[in-house]
C-alpha cells in the first residue's frame, strides 16, 4: 500500500504529533549497504535499533557498537553461535543434506537462526518494523523474511532495496560509497575491492564485484578460513570422529592426542583441522531460488569433515531401504533450506523423518586429514548392520548360495519381458516394404556384436 504523501511504498514517515517515531529494527552487518541504510531510515523519521546475531562470524562487536552510535543508534548483540550449531547445523548433518550437490547450506543455514533471534529483539523493543540489506536479486530477502513472517505474521518488513526510492537514488555500490563519505561512514571495504563476505561458524562465502564473471579466477589470498593447497601442512591428522545418533559427540586426535567434546570447541577444532589442510574449498555457480544463476565462493572446512564422517557411519548402521528414502528426504531438505522455508511444516517433518531414522547411526569413523582430502580408514558401531561372516568369500555363515538363483531369475523376469517387447518392436518397424506391403519377417534369437536387434 502506498504510504500518504507520496512516500514508498515500504516507508511511512512518523507522523506529526506521535509521542514517538516508529521503531525499526536494522539487521546490521557494519558493512555498505545496512550502514547506509541505518542513516536512510532515520532520514525518514525512524528509531532504528541495529541488531547483530553473533553466529561465529569474524566481527569486532565492540568496534561495531562504536560505529552504530556515530550513526545516532544503538546496536543489540544476541549470541546464538551455540544454538546455531545444535538446533541448525546439527539437524543439516544428519540429513547429508547439500544443495544441488556441493552447496553445505552454509548461509541459508544461518538465516532462520538470525530471524529468530531478530524477531526476538523486535518484540523486546516493542517494534512494529525489521528491516534488512539484502538485495532484491538475492536469496538472502527470502530466507530472512520467510522466516520473520512465520514468526510473526504481523511484523512489516522493509526492504530497501525493492524500493524504488531507495535503488533509484542509490543505482549501485559507487553511489552507496559517495553516501557513506559524505555521512563520515568508515568501511571495511574499498571500491577496488567490493566482493561481498558473509560469515559464520560454518563456513565464509564470496560473491559479487569480480567475482560475478564466473570465468575469472579468484585473486590470490580471498580465502580466510582455509589456507592454499601449497601453504597446506605436511603431516596428515589421523582424527576420531564418534556419532551418537547422527550427532557427533567426541573428536579424538591420534596424532596429536587432543580430545574434545563440548560443542562449540569440536566444531571449531574441525574448522582448524580442516583450514590447515584446505579442506571444504567451492567454487561453483548455483541456480537461486528467484530464478537466476550465481557464482559463489565457499570455505566449509569443518562441515566437510563431518560430511564424510557422517556418511560413512550412516551407511554402515541403516537399512540399505531405508536410507533410499532418506536421501530422498535430504535432497528436500536442502532444497526447502535453501529456499527460505526452515519454518515451513513440509520442512519441519522432514527434520522429524531424519531424526528418527538417525536412532541407530552411533559409532567411531577413523580418518585422515591431508591436503584437502578427508580420507575414510576404518569405522566401527555397536549397531552395525555389517556381518564379516555373513559376507566372506571363506566362510558361508547364515546364506545359502543356491539361493542366489531364485533371486536372479526373479529379477532377470522383467528384463527379458522389456528385451521381448524391443525385439518386437524392431521387426515392426523393419519389415514394412516399399510399397507399404509387410514383408515376411523371422526373428533371430541372436544378437550381432554391436548389440542391435536384428529379423533373419
């Protein structure tokens, strides 16, 4: 609904003679756009209160608070880095679930677990408004409103950059660079340099600037949490990796003797573990779920390691039908995170179906950590699904080998009923004549060499 006055459609000016203006609450980032977007908003006769969830990223929340004040606000910290791992990132390990193959989820992740902590402040604060700095052509917009929107069905959004106010006045970076100089707005970044970073406990990712053209390489020294494979260590780390429940609950170094077992410490050692050796490293275009493809650069060290981990005690404790319906559910699962809808009830039972089909996957996986290979060497449950007797070349144990032909001839049935219908098929359509007029055809039992049916 347009706003009286003239104004956009996302914005409503306070009016003359409220006791106070309406309160937003910014999901600040201390970068460009959300800083530029903090003094805009106040122009428009906003109480802006930035808002930071600390997801393990590399911040200076000090520096940032300092930063939010000369913007005339106030800025509110929330730690979730905890919950982050256990509610979010735990659930996304047990699932295997990775985004059109190679995407871990890293960010869209992240989103659903800011969103809450953000409507949570929204609600302290008594705001009737959020607002945001994700682009209009990003997922980012969809995820974080998909989410606020099921958190609170009465929040209104403001997104500045679907605005036309706002992106006619700022049509790019270069404009949103003159703005902040002229507001006094220091950056971490230049315009020589304007990639984007976004980062948490579970991965870092780059996008935009250069990096749009995906036939360019990556500049040298972009990647934080991983070092170059030539800088990589040279001494492997042979690690124990020990699930309960799909959940890893124990990391155990053989090489350097170091356990660890509390939950932030483990995921953050995996991280170490993982950038020393390169591993977790992407560079990919992806298909976004507004419709257009993008190049982004990721460094997912620790979650890599689990991934192979988890899939290796996974496979060796579940059911071989069970798992096919599991990995269907975590190809959706990884596609309904993607897309924004964690809080959605398709999303929800799908993480209770994955739970549930975790009850057995508890176990030790034994692996290698060396230049960006995470190597699978030995793997051991109390609820192994895995007979050494029953499938040993020298030993029969519990199986009859005879039984092998029953099984063979029942699953050969339908293939030799599809090789039927081939072979008929080719003789209709090779014995018409020129005239139209069938020609006498006998079918040969035999196939030529090259493997096409042939009429005698």
């Amino acid at each position: 609904m347009m706003a009286s006055g003239g104004d956009s459609p996302n914005l409503k000016k306070a009016k003359i003679g409220e006791e106070k203006p309406k309160r937003v609450i910014l999901a600040y980032s201390g970068g460009l756009d959300t800083s530029c977007i903090a003094l805009w908003l106040k122009s428009k006769g906003y109480d802006v209160i930035c808002f930071m969830a600390d997801v393990g990223q590399i911040e200076d929340f000090v520096a940032a608070k300092a930063k939010v004040e000369m913007l005339g606000s106030k800025l509110v910290v929330v730690d979730v880095k905890k919950e982050f791992v256990e509610e979010f990132i735990w659930p996304a390990l047990q699932a295997n679930g990775i985004y059109e193959d190679r995407y871990m989820n890293g960010t869209a992740l992240a989103r659903p677990c800011i969103a809450r902590a953000w409507i949570k402040v929204a609600k302290e604060h008594d705001a009737m408004y959020i607002s945001h700095g994700a682009t209009g052509k990003g997922n980012d917009q969809i995820r974080f409103e998909l989410s606020a929107y099921a958190l609170n069905r009465n929040i209104t959004i403001i997104a500045p950059w679907r605005d036309p106010e706002f992106y006619n006045r700022f049509k790019g970076r270069k404009d949103l660079f003159a703005y902040a100089h002229d507001n006094n707005i220091e950056l971490p970044v230049t315009p020589k340099e304007p990639w984007s970073m976004d980062a948490n406990l579970m991965h870092i990712s780059f996008e935009s600037g250069i990096l749009e053209d995906p036939s360019l390489v990556p500049p040298t020294g972009i990647y934080k949490m991983t070092r170059d494979p030539e800088k990589a260590v040279d001494v492997k780390d042979e690690i124990v990796i020990s699930f309960k429940r799909g959940i890893p609950v124990k990391v155990t170094n053989n090489t350097t003797g170091k356990e660890v077992t509390e939950t932030l410490e483990l995921f953050g050692y995996l991280n170490e573990l993982g950038g020393k050796h390169c591993i977790g490293r992407i560079d990919i275009v992806e298909n976004r779920s507004i419709g257009m493809k993008s190049r982004g650069l990721y460094e997912t060290p620790g979650f890599t390691i689990l991934y192979h981990a988890h899939i290796d005690i996974e496979t060796f404790t579940m059911d071989k039908e069970l798992r096919v319906l599991k990995q269907y559910l975590s190809t959706r699962f990884a596609e309904q995170v993607y897309k924004g809808f964690w809080y959605s009830p398709e999303c929800e039972y799908t993480r209770e179906c994955i739970d549930k089909s975790q009850k057995f996957v508890d176990g030790n996986v034994t692996l290698d950590l060396y230049k960006g290979q995470v190597l699978i060497k030995a793997r051991e449950s109390p609820n192994s699904l895995y007979s050494e007797e029953l499938v040993s070349m020298d030993v029969q144990g519990n199986y009859n080998p005879v039984d092998a032909n029953g099984f063979i001839r029942c699953n050969a049935l339908r293939l030799q009923e599809y090789q039927r219908l081939r072979e008929k098929e080719w003789i209709t359509e090779h014995s018409t004549g020129e005239n139209g007029t069938i020609k006498p055809v006998k079918k040969s039992t035999a196939l030529p060499s090259n493997g096409q049916e042939i009429a005698a």
